[in-house]
C-alpha cells in the first residue's frame, strides 16, 4: 500500500473499528511483525501490544459512538507519510481534538514506525531553535560545528528534492539554503509546535523576511534520534503557509 491516502484512511479505519477480528486483521495488513505506535506517552512494538493500545484508545474515545477519526492533510516523503487528523463528532463533524502522525515505512510499504504528536505541545523548543539556526548561520565554521554538534556522523537530511548524507553533503546544503535566502532577505524561524518523544521529534518552521516577518514558505522537520540525541534522519517537508 504505497498511495499516502490510501494508507492514510486505512491506518485511521482501524483506529476506528470496533470489530476485534476485523481490527487484529487491520493491524497485520498495516504493520510490519515488529512495529511500533507511540505517543509521548506509550510505545508498543509488535502486534499484540499495538492492538491492545488500539483498543484502549476505542474504548476511551469511540465506544459510546459520540467520536470517529478522520485524516486531513496527508503526504508522502520518501519512506514516510505524514498526516493530520481530527477527532470529530459523529454525526455533525465537529472538531474535538486534533493530531498529527508520522508513518515511517519498511522496504515492503508495511509501516515500522508510527509515530503520534499532540500538534498543540511545543516540548522540544530548545531543539528548534539549534535546528532552525543551522539554517541561518553565516560563518563557515560555526555552521559546521553546529552540524557536527546536532547530527549523528552517517546522518541524513532528505529534503523533498535531495539527499544529503553525512556532514559534508548536510553542510553543502545549508551554505546553498542559506546564500540563497540571505540574497533575498529570507531568514528561518521556528513556530510554536515542536514536539519530542521516543527519540523523534517534529518540529514546525517558516522562512520569512528578515525585515517585515511576512512568511515565504513553511515546512516541518521528522527528526529521528540516536541514543546520543543526535539526528540519524531529518525528513524536512514543505507544508501551505
């Protein structure tokens, strides 16, 4: 299942099943025998554990039939999909809660990751912040120490046009990034939504003018961890302003 809709409505289906059989047969359909979900709360790997967090989640939120998840904007990077969600009132629509998941997928389209924030959060600011001035950074030197600081040695940036692989491709691409935008008056910011758990973490940035703050473009960042903290992968995607 390699559509990002598809996956997508399919993986929020069995969110909302109410059926036991049909629901462990959902799970094995989406996810690899090992795989994961997790929240900043919870992680469960394999099969088991993820159905009984699945129903968990129906018994707290669905089974009075008040509530059903819907997906919202959804993409595809690479061997990620990412999409935003909504709890909404059935019937009526209304939005209840909100929230934002990050399927990070194995060689056969079969999810290995599922990753799930709280897009209200902003709990990993600090990260943001030394994420977003990499960008920003006119000195040669204090770039490259930032990004020997920030991402692991074999790690990756993969933007939606490029792969840069290790810390020489990755410094490349923020000299180019920022030549370009400091010829336009561009500079990049964090927002107000950054979100760790699990060695993950999204974060939310616009690149605007130095001078007005009007907003040119908007983008989000997957950052996977190793367990020094350090970026192995950074999925950067571009989002509407």
């Amino acid at each position: 299942m390699t559509d990002a809709m598809d996956l997508a409505d399919a993986y929020l289906a069995l969110w909302n099943e109410a059926d036991a059989a049909e629901r462990r047969r959902r799970i094995a359909a989406l996810w690899a025998p090992d795989g994961t979900t997790s929240n900043r709360l919870i992680e469960a790997r394999g099969y088991e554990a993820i159905e009984a967090r699945v129903i968990g989640s129906w018994d707290k939120w669905l089974r009075e039939g008040k509530y059903v998840f819907r997906p919202k904007h959804t993409v595809r990077h690479r061997d990620v999909v990412k999409f935003d969600w909504a709890m909404t009132t059935a019937p009526g629509g209304e939005v209840e809660a909100r929230g934002l998941s990050f399927l990070v997928l194995n060689p056969a389209g079969r999810i290995a990751h599922d990753y799930q924030f709280n897009p209200t959060l902003n709990d990993a600011d600090g990260l943001a912040q030394r994420y977003v001035a990499v960008w920003n950074e006119p000195d040669a030197e204090a770039r490259r120490r930032a990004i020997a600081e920030l991402w692991a040695a074999d790690g990756s940036h993969l933007s939606e046009a490029s792969v840069r692989q290790r810390h020489g491709a990755i410094e490349a691409e923020a000299r180019e990034a920022f030549e370009a935008n400091a010829a336009k008056g561009l500079e990049f910011s964090s927002t107000e939504s950054s979100q760790a758990h699990h060695n993950v973490a999204r974060i939310a940035w616009r690149l605007q003018a130095r001078a007005s703050g009007e907003p040119a473009a908007a983008g989000s960042s997957l950052l996977v961890l190793d367990e020094r903290g350090q970026i192995r992968f950074d999925y950067a995607f571009n989002e509407p302003i």
